[in-house]
C-alpha cells in the first residue's frame, strides 16, 4: 500500500482523485492537506486517512504532516490563483512558488522523493504557435500570466531539485478537465456553463468565443494519473494531459442548449489578456506511456456533468 499526501485535497482535482481510489480498494491510502477540515460538501472518501487543515503557506504545518507520516507520494494540486485573477505578479511568488520550494526541502529532509505536479497545459504554453503540431513538451515557453509564469517557475525548480537532490518529479501539463464534484465559479468553463444553464443564469463568454481549447473529462485525468504513477519513469518527466478534442466556448454552449436546456442565453464580454485564447496540446508523448487508452467523448462526458449537476442541485433543495 502506498501513502499519497494530497496537497488541495478537497479542491475539483482533489476531490475526483479521492473518488476515484475508492476503485482501487486498498492499494493506496490519501492524506488531504487543504484549507478546509473536511469536504464542504460532506462527501465521504473510505480512502481518506487523515485531514490537515490550514495555509500552504505555513511551513511548520506541512513539515507536522512530514513529520507524522510516511509518505511515498506527493501530489500537488494546490494554487492560490487563476489565470482570470492573476494580476498580482508578487502574490503568485508568494503563495504558490515559494511555499512549493518549501515543500521540495521538506521532501528532501524527510527522503520523500516523489512528486507529481498540477501544472498548466494552456497557461505555460501562451497562444497556439502551430495549428498542425499543437504544443509538445519541449516547445520554448510564452506564458500570458503571472499564473503561468508561476507554474513555468516551479517546473523549473522541480527539475534543479531532480538534479540536485534526487526528487523524482512528474509534471502534467493538464488541460481543461471538466466533470463531477466542481464547485468552482472561477474556473473551468463546461462546468460553470452548465450550472448557470440549470440555474437559468446567462453565461459571459470573454471575447469571441470561437477560440479551440482541449478538454478531458476528469476521470479521465484520474485513470491517467493511477496509471501514471505504476510506472518507472525518468527521473524528470513532462507530460501534456488532454484528450486530443478541442472545443471552443461557443461549441460547449451550443452543445447545452441543443441536448439540455433549450432557453440557455449567453451574451460578450470584452476578452481577458491574461487567458489563453486557443491551444492544442500533442499527446503522442502520453500515448506512447499509456498505449491503449480510451477517452471519454465531449458528448458522454458533457452529459454526466448534466446529469450530476441536476442530482447534486436536487439533492442540495
């Protein structure tokens, strides 16, 4: 049995990995840190070891879960912003780089040396250079964001603590995932679209809406990521997570409004210059590990987000 320590544990990742262990018995037991105590949502995870609560930022936290546990995996899914709200270039130094190197000497100190990194497969990469070739892992990087710059950052520094000390980091460069257990109004544009939908609430697109994004529903990203972690890879790997389908936001709208709720408005807003407009991320590198590995369709996965968003805001009456 291996111990993932999960960093944001209650979060729409976090959250999804959890359920998804509960399939894997008990190959694996998960420790949450996060900012809450328990699941806002009183979801129940047989998995779920043990809870820590509190800021990221607190050093002395996080080494007490060092401290107390032995722990084989770390899986950081913790960020302190998104593209939408990066305008402060010091926050996102201060609340996401810095307490991630903090975290990196803490693994060392206590010989933890395995991580998996949350990063970005749209914000790093910048605007779409290649329409044919789409983003591959070893593209030069153009980030928009302090967000960007951000993750880019601690890539970085993940790859000097593989050659310093030993930390085997996987870094997935994660597309836009989408599905069950989000509760985000910020981020992730099917979910939110489909709860204003059901909400009879008109969406905001920023700028045309025509721009091409990749999506995976998000037990995809679960199955992907079990996967991934059984397997023996260098010592410094990055991978884009998609599913190779892109959509644009005026493609997802159209989608709800044809299958779910026929009276769906949408209306333009100005478009925001810190976010990503289009992107394609190459998956040959992901494919080439996984090999037979089927994804789950826009139209399947767009339907069982529907079907728990009516479950969850009938349940929630």
């Amino acid at each position: 049995m291996k111990t993932v320590l999960l960093l944001g544990g209650f979060g729409f990742i976090g959250t999804n990995i959890l359920k998804y262990s509960d399939q894997l018995g008990s190959k694996y037991k998960i420790i949450v840190f996060d900012r809450f105590n328990k699941h806002l949502a009183g979801i129940e995870f047989p998995n779920l070891e043990k809870v820590y609560s509190g800021d990221f930022c607190d050093e002395y936290l996080i080494e007490k879960i060092f401290k107390e546990n032995q722990i084989d995996i770390v899986l950081h899914s913790i960020s302190a912003s998104v593209p939408s709200t990066s305008v402060d270039n010091i926050f996102d130094l201060q609340f996401n780089v810095i307490p991630t190197i903090r975290l990196l000497d803490l693994m060392c100190r206590y010989k933890v040396l395995n991580l998996v990194f949350i990063s970005s497969g749209g914000a790093v990469y910048g605007d779409l250079p290649n329409e044919s070739t789409g983003h591959v892992e070893e593209n030069i990087l153009y980030p928009k964001s302090a967000y960007g710059i951000s993750k880019l950052t601690i890539e970085k520094f993940l790859h000097l603590y593989s050659q310093l000390y030993g930390i085997n980091s996987l870094v997935l460069r994660l597309s836009n995932p989408y599905g069950p257990y989000h509760f985000s109004d910020k981020q992730g544009v099917i979910n939110i679209a489909v709860k204003k939908a059901i909400n009879n609430v008109e969406f905001e697109i920023w700028g045309t809406g025509k721009g091409r994004k990749d999506y995976i529903y998000v037990e995809d990203f679960c199955r992907i990521f079990f996967k991934l972690i059984d397997k023996d890879l260098p010592s410094y790997t990055v991978l884009n997570i998609g599913s190779g389908e892109r959509l644009s936001v005026e493609n997802i709208l159209q989608s709800i409004k044809e299958s779910y709720v026929p009276d769906f408005t949408w209306k333009m807003k100005s478009v925001n210059n810190l976010d990503v407009t289009s992107f394609k991320l190459n998956i040959d590198k992901l494919m080439a590990i996984l090999g037979d590995f089927s994804f789950v369709s826009f139209e399947e996965g767009l339907k069982l987000t529907y079907q728990w968003y009516n479950n969850w805001i009938n349940k929630s009456k």
